[in-house]
C-alpha cells in the first residue's frame, strides 16, 4: 500500500476510536450522574413509603406528602409513582399505595 493510503486508515481509525471514546464517556456519566440522583431520593422514597403505610391513613394529601419530604408537586408525584402509589379516582388530590387502595375493578367510568 501506498504510504498516503495508510496515512489516511490510520486517520479514519483514529476518528471511529475517539468517536467511540466519546460516546462511552458521554453514556458512563449520564448513567453515574442518574444513579447518585437515585441515591440521594432514597430517603425521600423511604419516607413516603412509611406515610402511607401508616395504620391511621390510607389516603394522604399530596400537600402534607410534600411538605414531610421537602419537594415540589412534580417531584414528589414521580417518587409516588416509582414507590408503588396512586392518585385518587374522585379528583381530590390523594394518594395511596396501590397495594393498600387497588384500583376500582367494578367497571365504573368514574
């Protein structure tokens, strides 16, 4: 092979590594950065969790929920969601976990 033909594959190989480089770098700190966001909302989940297990209620206000927790309404519904709880069907703004308030199986469109 001539010598401007493997200046050039050896330029090409040089592009495809770093662009891999880069790719696998960009993905390695998405992946830490969501994983210590994960840590560091654990305790609000376990929080959550413990209020609405909590014999006196089964229903609780999504305003006390966030007060306790510390967070905003969109936040504090999302960690809702991943622990297991749902909104109420009749409008008010309640959740519970699905386990202790299943949802109505009855067939009503409420």
């Amino acid at each position: 092979m001539s010598e401007p033909i493997i200046i050039s594959l050896i330029g090409i190989a040089g592009a495809v590594v770093g662009s891999i480089a880069t790719m696998a770098g960009n993905f390695m700190m998405h992946w830490l950065k969501e994983r210590s966001e994960s840590k560091k909302e654990e305790p609000a989940r376990e929080l959550l969790t413990e209020m609405l297990n909590h014999n006196d209620y089964t229903w609780r206000k999504l305003e006390t929920l966030m007060h306790v927790i510390g967070a905003d309404e969109e936040k504090t519904k999302r960690l809702l969601l991943q622990v297991g709880a749902r909104a109420s069907e009749d409008g008010q703004s309640k959740w519970a976990l699905k386990s202790r308030a299943p949802l109505n199986k009855s067939g009503s469109n409420a």
